[in-house]
C-alpha cells in the first residue's frame, strides 16, 4: 500500500518501555516537588507552619501534573475549552513549581560556593599573615642598613638579625599550616557556572542565574512530558482493546470512510465486500496478490487498520473465491 494512504498503527509499549516511562515520571515528580519544599519550607520557622506550607507545596506538584494529564485527556477528546482551561490552571501552578525550583537549586548551589568561600577565606588569612611578616622583616632590613650606617653593628644590628631569625620561623610555620589546609574541591556546577560566565562574558552571579532558570524549567518540562506520554499510552491502550473504536488519529477523512465502510459491511458476516477498485478490499486482495503484504490476518488489520470482525469477514470471502487457503497449522496462504 501507498505512503499517503497507509494508516500508522502502533502497538502497546512493552514492559521495559513504561517501567522506564514511570521510573523517568516519578525520579522528575520527586525532585520537582523537593525544590519547591525547600522553597515552602524556608517561608517561615514555625513547624505547624512549615508543615502547612509543606503540605501546599506537594498539593501544587500533584495538582501541576494531574492539570497537565487532565489537558492531554480534554483535547484528545476534542474539549478544546476544557482543555485550554486546564492548560491555562496548569501554567499558573507551573509557575509556582519553576519558582520553588530556582529557589531550592539555588539555595544548594549557593551552600557550594559558600563553602568554597570559607576555605578561600582561612588562605587569605595566612596569606596576610605572611605577608605582615615579610613587611616587617623589610623594616628590619633597613633598620639594619641605618645601625651600620651609625657604626652600631654590635648591639643593633645583632638584635635586628634575631628579630628577623624569629620573624622568619614564623613565616616558616605559617606557610607550612597553609599548605597543610584541605584542598579546595571546585564542585562540578561550580565548574560549570564559571565555564559559562566565561564563555557568554557575563558575571558568575548572572550565569549562575541563567544556569538556575535553565534547570528549573527543563525539569518541570521533563515531569510534563512523561506525564503526557503515560497519558497518550493509556488512551492508545484502551482504544487497542476495543477493536471497533475508532482509531484515536486517522491518517485522513477518506481513509476513515473506507475504514468505516468495511466495518459497516462487515456487520453482516454473509454480505459480500465492495470490490470497488476504490475500495479497501481491492487494494487488500492487489497487494496479497502482489506478494506485498503478508497473508495474515493480523498484517491486513495492522496495515489497513481493520476490526478483527472486517477482516475475518475478507478471509472468508477470499477462501470463496479460491483466492486464499488455510494451511494445517491454521495459517493462510495465497493460492489466487
């Protein structure tokens, strides 16, 4: 059969595919929602009130996903009100989940470099502290160069020289602490956020900005998208039970007449199928004919998009002619 009249028909996920589906769906639901706690919870120290502010914040997540779900289930049934409704309560509580979202990544990426900050902090302060120690070793130096200058080598000089023995010990020490000081671990976002500021130009605060808003929204857009595929699955599944539903995207209006014809024929078991050259019963018996659909019921159904009723009723019409017949193991075969 032809590209543009060929139906595109696809069977139920398996296992492995809706494992992964809901396995995706609840890993983004869950960090979705703990974002938005931490952004809830930091509104007030009051534990009835973090509790209740906790409570709003799993509410808004739930009610975010359940508003996605229920516009997918609208607009497949064709409410496009209802559907633009719910499309319109789920921006607002998406709005509210990217915000809690940029609060809480926020939040951890500012303890990174907060940390970060503190062990600069303690290297800059022994930094100083040798580098107090160096100044004054200098003033030393040339208190030195004016006691001899004055003829005072003995007793100013020397004591100048053991002021700067000592000075020097310190300095030893001091440098030896610092050294010994834990490295400071540049964290992965911490890399990336300076990456970025130096790439776009900008300052570390405005790429971590960027980087932040970036996240929050690609997150609730992964939620809403395995939301809507589970969705999708759900509805093709129920429709792949029913075989004399319609199908829930037909290529076009003829296609769904001819589908609709045979299936109105086929209600009849002896009426015998419209052989019309228009017709999908001679296009069927042409590509059997042909060698270029398989002889099976289940092919003919799959390519053409058939109730398991129609077909039965075209195999039996086919065995009439002659056309088709049934080998020992129960599988047909063109004889035609």
């Amino acid at each position: 059969m032809s590209a543009p009249t060929k139906m595109a028909l696809r069977f139920p996920k398996g296992r492995f595919a809706m494992l992964s589906v809901y396995s995706f769906t609840g890993a983004a639901i869950v960090a979705s929602t703990i974002f938005s706690l931490l952004l809830f919870l930091s509104l007030d120290d009051n534990p009835l009130m973090q509790w209740l502010f906790g409570a709003l914040a799993v509410i808004f997540e739930a009610g975010k996903f359940y508003a996605w779900y229920e516009f997918g289930e609208r607009r497949a049934h064709g409410n496009y009100v209802g559907a633009l409704s719910a499309l319109a309560f789920y921006l607002i509580l998406a709005l509210i989940s990217i915000g809690g979202s940029i609060g809480g990544i926020n939040s951890a990426t500012n303890a990174a470099q907060s940390e970060q900050r503190q062990a600069q902090a303690q290297i800059d302060a022994y930094n100083r502290q040798i580098n107090a120690i160096e100044q004054q070793i200098t003033l030393n130096n040339q208190a030195a160069e004016r006691y001899i200058e004055l003829d005072r080598i003995a007793t100013g000089v020397a004591r100048l020289q053991k002021e700067n023995n000592q000075l020097r010990k310190e300095q030893q020490q001091l440098a030896l602490e610092r050294d010994s000081l834990p490295a400071v671990a540049q964290g992965s976002i911490l890399g990336l956020i300076s990456n970025l500021a130096n790439t776009l130009g900008v300052s570390a605060d405005q790429a971590q900005s960027w980087l932040v808003i970036f996240l929050s929204v690609l997150l609730d857009v992964f939620a809403a998208f395995f939301v809507g595929v589970i969705g999708e699955e759900q509805r093709f599944r129920h429709w792949y039970r029913q075989p004399h539903a319609t199908p829930p995207t037909p290529l076009n209006t003829k296609e769904s007449s001819r589908v609709n014809e045979i299936d109105t024929e086929s209600t009849t078991p002896s009426e015998v199928p419209n052989e019309d050259v228009d017709s999908p019963y001679a296009d069927i018996k042409a590509a059997l004919a042909a060698k270029t659909l398989r002889c099976s019921k289940k092919a003919v159904m799959a390519e053409y998009a058939l109730s398991q009723e129609a077909v039965d009723t075209l195999f039996t019409h086919l065995q009439q002619q002659g056309l088709v017949a049934k080998k020992p193991n129960h599988h047909y075969h063109w004889v035609g």
